[in-house]
C-alpha cells in the first residue's frame, strides 16, 4: 500500500483492513491525500480550504490508537471531507457566497460532522458548491470555477461537484454530499464514482436546508461498499433535526445476497419523456443486462408519471427566495446571477400555487410507492447528456434554459423522497463517465447498496486518466 498508484485507488473499507494488519499508517495516507491534493487541486479546484496542521496531527493520533489496539470509532483514520455549505467546527463554511463572512466563528459541527469525527474520521478540508448550492453545475462568485478530472476543459456536475472531483481523484476516501435535486447523482455520474441520495431523514440535517424537505445529505465515494460504511456513521440521529423525528435506519453494512433472483427490476430507458444521447442509452442498456445476469426479471416499463418539473420548481424557486430574504440590495447584486433570478422567479410564486406543488408531490409520492409495490428497483439513465464546459449552466447551443431541463432522472426522486444512486456504468465515445440510476421504494436503501455491490463485479471503478 506504500505506492502512488494504490493510494489513487484505495477503498475505505481497504484502507481500515490495512490500519488492522499494521501494513497501512493513518499518517501515511493522510499525508499521501494532502500531497496529492496540492498537487491536484489547482487544476480541478475541489476544494474551498485545507486542514493540513489538523488533519496531521489527528492522523498522529489515530496511529497510536491503532498501534495500540484501540481505535476509537469505525471510521479512525479515514480522511474524508465536507461539503462548504455544511457547519464545520474549525474550518469556514462560506456557501460559495461573498455574501457570507470569512469571519466565523466556526464553533459548531452539523450533526454529519460531529457523527463523522466521532467516529474518528479525519476531514482533510471543505469541498466546492455552487453559491448556496442552487444548481447542477460547480461555480460560484467566491471560490471560482470547479472541473472535472476527466477532462479539465468540462463541468464535473453539481451542485456537489467538488466531491465528486475529489472522489474521482481521491482526494480523501469519503466524501460528504447533498442533493436537493441531483446534487449527489449529477456529479457521481460526470466524474465515474458512486453515490447516493438515501431516503429522507436517515442522515440528518442542521441548520434545515433553504430548500426544506427536498434536501438530502450522502456519501459520495468510489465504491458501494465505502458509501454503505459512511452511511453506518453518518444516518444517526440527532435532536437538532427538526424534520426527521429522529428515525433509527436500518444495518447499512448488512451484505449484499449472493444474487438479484426472486428480484423484480424495471428498466425505463426515457421516464416515457426523456431524450437521452445514444451512446449513453447504449451503456445503460448494457448495465441493465448484468441486472439479469444475477439473477433478476428485468421488465421494459415506465414508471407512469408526466415530468414533474413545473412542481419541483415551484417548490426550488420558493426556497431560493428564502435564501436572499436577509441580504440587502447591495449584496444581492453580488449573487450569481442566475441564483438571483430564480430567488426573484420565486418572488411570484403564490401560495396556492405552493400548496398545490405540495400536492401534486404528494400525489407523485402515493403513485411511485405504489410502483414499488410490485417492482424492487427502477433503473434509468443518471444523466441524459455528456459532461459539457466548465463555468456554464447548461450546453452550449441546446434547448436547455435552466439546469433542471438536463436532469429529468433526477429531481422527480427528491419530490419522492426515495433513495437513488449514480453507479458508473462505462465511458461514452468521448471517454467521458456514463452513470447508472438505481431507485428504491422509500426505505428501502439497502436495495439500492446491495444491487450495486453486486453490479460492480461487472463494472469496476472508473479511474481518470492523469491530468494533462
């Protein structure tokens, strides 16, 4: 383990088997995260700031326990790192924003921090969000733009898209997302890495989201396995979330069957409404039949809903209003302009036409757990198109006006609440990722987990080739 090329492409799950042998230091994988992020950084721009003097030091530590047989949680040692619009205590959450403060004080962790360092995880630094995380794409006023390692010239995807960078290199093993509307699943699928959006309230989440209940907070890692041993960590309660009632999630590291038999999976290459790119389709065609190899009857169907955009922005807009309420004129004009425009959009929104966005989610939600009823997962494309330049909302020259016109498998899953994952699935003809979407009944997380350890005996890890 002692090579560049193994910490490239070291699991967390490997890395804790090493700590236990003694063949592998917390200190030397920490430092090898922090060389390669120097190193790496400036070309992708993954990350907002650095914990180097800290990261050391807890890494220090981490080795003494374990030379001493006493690691003080499950995740000792492991670097990870957290998203920038997430409290972390010692270091700035600034939300992409020059609005914000640089000034702290940063002396409260969210309850995902506070879970993950008590579980001895080491955060190596903050990751890039567009500003207050408000699209599909990865920059903002404060922090500049965010680049996929796949090709630097393209977007990595967002709004969680400086870890999904950091995941495709990584830059630490663990990576912490959030996904409101595709924010964890967009960029697992631009930068080859798996992660999941979990059912709504597993993980919980302080201070609430401006975008409320669409929001869900992930892990973002390079394999199934490493996101289920960030789940056991992260999906605990705490008393401070005020929509999750405190619920108790089910044994994340339970695992996988020794096949999909007896499972029924429908694939839906479109939604019934989706134009997808032909060779993405020709992936994920190819995905689906490894479905079959284990064992499981894959069925042709949709699963019988029209696009449900019009009702999820209504409910983004309204909340990017809720962002800008407390900022004057002066910092308003320093907002991304998009942002502003869609926190004005939602200046307009009435409050009949809130409520009945809130019951067409609820009729959505009724109509996808009856699906579920009869079918273990839904399978789609993650993403329709190909990652495509950095520093713009959408393609150049397409028919896309807002982010969410290039999402269509994604935000119908936050209206729903129901886990969803991006599992790479292969390279399109330009070499770029192409990623998987598995969906779950709601609570039904582990489905989605086992299904995907399983399918990567089929499709291993994607690696990015070095940057040019």
């Amino acid at each position: 383990m002692s090579t560049q090329e193994t910490f490239e492409t070291l699991t967390a799950v490997a890395a804790l088997a090493g700590f236990r042998e003694g063949s592998l230091s917390p200190e030397a994988l920490v430092d090898d995260c922090l060389a390669r992020s120097e190193r790496d950084n400036p070309r992708v721009n993954a990350f907002t700031c650095m914990n180097e003097e800290e990261a050391r030091r807890q890494a220090a530590a981490s080795a003494r326990r374990w030379q001493a047989g006493t690691p003080c949680g499950p995740l000792d040692g492991i670097p990870v790192t957290i998203k920038d619009l997430v409290l972390t205590k010692g270091l700035p959450t600034r939300l992409g924003s020059t609005t914000t403060s640089p000034d702290g004080p940063w002396e409260v962790d969210a309850p995902i921090s506070r879970h993950l360092r008590d579980a001895g995880a080491i955060v190596i630094g903050k990751t890039t969000s567009p500003e207050f995380g408000w699209k599909g794409v990865t920059d903002n006023p404060l922090h500049g733009i965010t680049r996929n390692p796949w090709n630097t010239a393209l977007t990595p995807g967002g709004s969680s898209g400086g870890a999904g960078a950091a995941a495709a290199l990584n830059l630490g093993l663990l990576h912490q997302g959030s996904d409101a509307g595709g924010s964890i699943r967009i960029p697992c699928s631009f930068t080859g890495t798996f992660g999941i959006k979990p059912t709504f309230g597993w993980v919980p989440q302080w201070p609430a989201s401006t975008m409320s209940t669409l929001s869900h907070l992930g892990p973002m890692t390079r394999t199934a396995g490493d996101s289920a041993l960030m789940l056991s960590v992260m999906a605990k309660p705490d008393a401070r979330d005020g929509y999750s009632g405190n619920p108790q999630g089910p044994d994340w590291l339970t695992p996988p069957p020794a096949d999909l038999r007896g499972w029924r999976v429908a694939f839906s290459a479109d939604l019934g409404y989706v134009d997808v790119a032909a060779d993405i389709a020709q992936r994920v065609e190819q995905a689906v039949g490894y479905l079959e190899d284990l064992g499981a009857t894959v069925e042709r169907v949709d699963p019988g809903f029209s696009d449900p955009l019009k009702t999820f922005n209504t409910l983004w807009f309204a909340g990017a209003t809720q962002a800008i309420e407390r900022l004057d004129q002066q910092q308003q004009a320093a907002l991304d302009p998009g942002f502003l425009d869609i926190a004005r959009r939602g200046q307009d929104v009435s409050l009949s036409a809130y409520l009945a966005a809130r019951r067409e989610r609820s009729e959505l939600t009724a109509q996808m757990a009856a699906f579920h009823e009869h079918y273990d997962l839904l399978v789609t494309p993650t993403m329709p198109i190909a990652p495509f330049d950095a520093g713009h909302n959408v393609p150049s020259g397409g028919p896309y006006h807002d982010w969410m016109d290039w999402t269509p498998f994604s935000y119908p899953f936050n209206l729903t609440q129901q886990p969803a994952a991006s599992l790479p699935c292969g390279l399109d003809n330009q070499g770029l990722p192409v990623g998987l979407h598995l969906v779950a009944g709601k609570y039904q997380d582990l489905k989605v987990l086992h299904a995907a350890q399983l399918l990567e005996r089929y499709l291993p890890p994607l690696i990015p080739p070095n940057l040019a």
